[in-house]
C-alpha cells in the first residue's frame, strides 16, 4: 500500500490531525516557608565553620542536633533546613547516653605504686614516658603486656623497661645489700 501511494498508483490518502489531548494541569508551586522562617545565615556547628544550616539541610534526621559554640541547637537557628518552622522538631529527641560520658576521654587506671628498696632508693614509673608512636602509650599501657610492650621505646630511645621499672619489674636492688644479713 505504501509503495503505491508513493509511485503513484492510488490516490493520496487524506491526513487527519491529531485528536487533541486534554491540557496537562498546571504543577502547584511549592508552597514557601513563612518569611519568619528562614535559615540563620550566620549560624554554624561549633566543630566546624563549613556545618551551616545548608550542610545540615543534606541530613537533618541527624544533624538538627548539632549545636553552635553558643549553645544555639540547629533546630532553631536552621528552622527551613530541619522543619521546625512551626517550632515542633521533626526528629525525635536524643536521649542522652547512660553509660560513661563519651566526649570525656577515658581515665587510665592507677600506675603501680612505688617501690621503695631500702631507705635511701625508690623504683617508680616515669609519669611523663611515652612510646614513640602515640602518646597514650604510657607505662600504665605497657602494664596490659608486659611481656612484649616492656621492650618498646620512646622518640628518645627509652626503652620502657628503664622508663618503667615497677612496671616491668625491673626496679635495681642496691648491689651492697646483697647476700648481707
């Protein structure tokens, strides 16, 4: 049928318009926040100065908690990005935690006390020694393994069996007293 019509054998087919389809609705526009709820401009977490309002826009479920270094949760200064612009949060509140606070960091447990050899001598743990990789390595971490952690050493070279001697129980006894009775 389509090469006749094209070579000429049959007559031209009337075209016919399209059927008209029904007008799309027009989209409604969003509905914008009252002009007393806006975003603090000036406001940001007190860790950071980038953790505005538009970074806690990008997950408000957890960032309406953040707080300024005045104490200002986001809640209220970042009211479009968190919905609280009737004052009601949409996230509920966070329960603060029950075991130990856990922005306070932890309290090493006691050093040994010192030995005290004879009247004149005392074998203590050097408070201030630390292992060359990390400060909290102190003579109360090398306690939890003696066997390995007595043998590692400070920036200095300090071994932690010198700089930790009640520790590593290697506290010196006076030469002149022994075998004396």
């Amino acid at each position: 049928d389509f090469i006749r019509r094209c070579e000429g054998a049959a007559p031209p087919e009337p075209t016919t318009a399209p059927e008209p389809t029904a007008p799309t609705p027009p989209m409604p526009s969003p509905t914008l926040p009252p002009q007393d709820c806006v975003d603090d401009l000036n406001w940001h977490g007190k860790f950071n100065t980038i953790h505005t309002c538009d970074f806690v826009a990008s997950n408000p479920s957890r960032r309406c908690n953040f707080e300024s270094t005045d104490g200002i949760p986001a809640s209220t200064a970042c009211k479009v990005a968190c919905d609280t612009c009737d004052n009601t949060p949409t996230s509920p509140p966070v329960t603060p935690p029950t075991g130990p606070n856990p922005t306070l960091p932890p309290v090493p447990a006691p050093t040994p006390p010192p030995v005290i050899l004879d009247d004149d001598s005392l074998c203590e743990d050097d408070a201030a020694w630390h292992g060359k990789f990390s400060e909290s390595h102190d003579c109360n971490w090398v306690s939890a393994r003696t066997n390995t952690r007595c043998e590692f050493v400070s920036s200095e070279n300090i071994p932690a069996d010198e700089a930790c001697p009640v520790t590593c129980g290697t506290c010196e006894e006076d030469d002149d007293d022994i075998g004396e009775e």
